[in-house]
C-alpha cells in the first residue's frame, strides 16, 4: 500500500508500507494492505511504518489518518 505522512510544512514520509502501527484516539490500532476504507482521529504517540525489511518509528503530537484503496493519508502535528 502508498503511504503519505504529511505535517502542515513538510512530507514526513511518502511510499510503500506493509503495515502502520498508529495511536487512536480510543488506543493503537494497525493498517494492513486491503484494510477496509477508515478515517480516524489520532491522538498522541508514535507513529510505526512497515516498509519491507525497513521500520520507522514517527511521533506525533494528533492528526488525523484516511484510508482507501491501499492509499494512506495520514495528516500530523
């Protein structure tokens, strides 16, 4: 799946994962290729990007995530 992380003045991270790990207003939920559409509310925490033998670890202060697809747009703060 695409992924695009994006903060009000910059790209964080734009391309493939196979899975997001995020912090969910209600707790951490995870993104997996074919997921269902989604759009969520983000709360404080860390961000976990899966792309092949690569993990990145981003910490956010809120956003929101929107999914469909396979392609990802997650705003951050």
């Amino acid at each position: 799946m695409t992924v695009k992380i994006i903060k009000p003045d910059t790209t964080i991270y734009e391309g493939p994962a196979t899975l997001i790990q995020l912090p969910g207003s209600n707790g951490l939920f995870e993104i997996l290729e074919n997921h269902a559409p989604i759009i969520s509310s983000l709360s404080a925490g860390k961000i976990r990007l899966q792309a092949e033998e690569e993990e990145k670890v981003i910490e956010i202060k809120a956003g929101v995530v929107k999914g469909q697809k396979n392609e990802i747009l997650i705003l951050v703060q």
